[in-house]
C-alpha cells in the first residue's frame, strides 16, 4: 500500500495506470482504496463544477442581453444557445446532477453576474444580486429576456 501511495504523489499518471490494471484484474489487494474513492469523488465534482461553469456563461450572457440589448449579436446567441445545449446534455448524461441544479443555479447567479459587469464595463448596480430570471427560464431556448 505504501508503494502506491509513494506512486500516486509521485507519478499519478503511471498510478491511474496501475490502478486500472488492478481493477481490470480483480486484484483488490494492489488496490489504493483511499485514493480511489478520493479520485472517483473528484470525477464527480468536476461533473457539477462544470454544470456550475456552464450555468455563469449563461447567466452572464443572458445578463449582458438584457441589460445591453445594442449590443446584442450572433456570438452572444451563439453562446447563449450552446451553453443551453451543453447544461442539457451535461444534465442527461448525468441525471444525478439535476439533485444539485438548484445550488449550481445559486453559485451560477454571482459568477455570471460578475461576468457581465466585468464584460460590459456597465455600472454594477445596474445587474440584480437577486435572480431577475429563475433557473428553468435560462434552460428554456424560447427564453430570451
């Protein structure tokens, strides 16, 4: 245990390898539990720290649209829809996340709030710190505010 814990703070990409080849092999005593359970724990909070990052770009987009509506184009549609797209099939292929929509939407607000001050140069008192849309609209792609 104690040479893949060296192997894992040393050379994580030739432990992944070799935890692999374990698991492959059914043999449970090569196996680093510990930094197993740790890593397949992070697999899955890369999942919501995605679906939180991809819910700020739209929040801040959806924001900058609202908000600045002459400067509204096709990169800014552009993204607002491909972020639609991307929560969506994030969200199907991950359906446990929908259990976390609700305080992704919350980290999201903030971020993509920060986005469009930092993007539009506009004063921020101008952008709510409160949701001016809920989270179902922002999924909507009739939506547009």
């Amino acid at each position: 245990m104690a040479l893949n814990q060296s192997l894992y703070e040393q050379d994580f990409y030739s432990w992944t390898q070799e935890q692999a080849q374990a698991l492959t092999q059914r043999r449970s005593e090569s196996l680093d539990w510990e930094h197993l359970a740790e890593e397949l724990a992070d697999l899955g909070n890369r999942h919501y720290d995605q679906l939180s990052s991809r819910l700020a770009v739209l929040v801040g987009h959806l924001l900058k649209w609202k908000y600045q509506p002459e400067c509204q184009g096709s990169s800014w549609r552009a993204t607002i829809r491909e972020q639609r797209r991307k929560i969506n099939r994030l969200l199907q292929k991950n359906p446990g996340l929908k259990g976390r929509w609700q305080e992704a939407w919350e980290e999201a607000w903030l971020d993509g709030r920060d986005l469009a001050i930092r993007e539009t140069e506009l004063d921020e008192s101008i952008f709510p710190e409160t949701p001016c849309f809920d989270s179902e609209q922002v999924r909507d792609e009739n939506y547009w505010p």
